[in-house]
C-alpha cells in the first residue's frame, strides 16, 4: 500500500476570525493542513511548533505588524501580496 504523501501546511494568521475561518476553509476543502494564529507572537510559536510551509500572514496584527513576523522568522524566503505595502528593508532570501 502507498503511503499519502503529507498535506501541505498552511499557517493563517489575522486577527480577525471571521477572515481567519474562511481562509482556513477554503484551504482545508482544497486539501491543505491548517493552523491559525491571532497575534504576531501566536504565529511565530506556531512556525516554531507546526514549521507551516505557507503561510498567510495579515499586515495589521494588535502586537506587532506582519513585516515584523516574517522579519522574525528564521530562515525564511517570502514574498508580499499585491495588496501589501514593501517594507522599507526586506529579508535575505
């Protein structure tokens, strides 16, 4: 018997629940393991902990701004959706 490959991890994060549910359902309908976060700081325990393959990461969080996270994170190779202002400096990929 083959063994099924792993679900591709997805990490939502927004501080917004309503957002944060139709994501997460629409990504679980397509076939994607998913975790969510609230916070800036939520979601850097959770990359730590689950180590997402993708994650969709809200710009405006209550603690620290989306730049800050992806700044935070170790390792890291990201891009900004078109609806996002760059940040002033960017991470090494």
């Amino acid at each position: 018997m083959e063994a099924q490959p792993e679900a591709v991890r997805v990490l939502v994060v927004d501080d917004e629940p309503s957002i944060v549910d139709v994501i997460s359902m629409a990504l679980r309908h397509t076939g994607f393991g998913v975790e969510s976060a609230g916070t800036g700081r939520e979601a850097l325990d959770s990359v730590r902990r689950c180590r997402p393959h993708v994650m969709v990461l809200d710009v405006m969080l209550p603690d620290m701004d989306g730049f800050e996270v992806a700044r935070r994170m170790p390792r890291c190779r990201f891009s900004f959706s078109a609806h996002a202002t760059p940040p002033p400096t960017r991470c090494a990929a």
